[in-house]
C-alpha cells in the first residue's frame, strides 16, 4: 500500500481555489465590462438628445 503525502492532496484543492478565484474574476470583469458599454450608450444617446434638441431650436427660431 502506498501513501501519498498531504501535502499532494492539498495540491487539487489550491488549483481548484485557483481556478474557481479567476472564474469569479472573470465574471467580475464582464460585468464590468457590460456596465461600460450601457455607461456608454447612454452618454451617446444623450448627447444625441441634446444635438436633437439643438436643431429643434434652430428651426423653430427661424420660423419665428
């Protein structure tokens, strides 16, 4: 019979602390990544809005 040290068995267990710490990590940073891009939308959507409305008082300005 053989034994294997302790020290082996613990060897799976750090990987698996490994490997589930950089999934956590990588589900943190798509996240983040989704906040950005909405982030972003928004402040392009808004800056539309305003050119919008920019031209709506040029126009209505000149029918004056």
């Amino acid at each position: 019979m053989t034994t294997r040290p302790s020290r082996s068995l613990a060897v799976p267990d750090l990987i698996h602390d490994l490997v589930n710490d950089r999934i956590q990590t990588l589900h943190r940073e798509a996240e983040e990544a989704r906040l950005i891009l909405r982030v972003t939308r928004v402040q392009r959507a808004r800056r539309e809005v305003k050119r919008a409305n920019d031209r709506l008082r040029q126009a209505l300005s000149r029918q004056i």
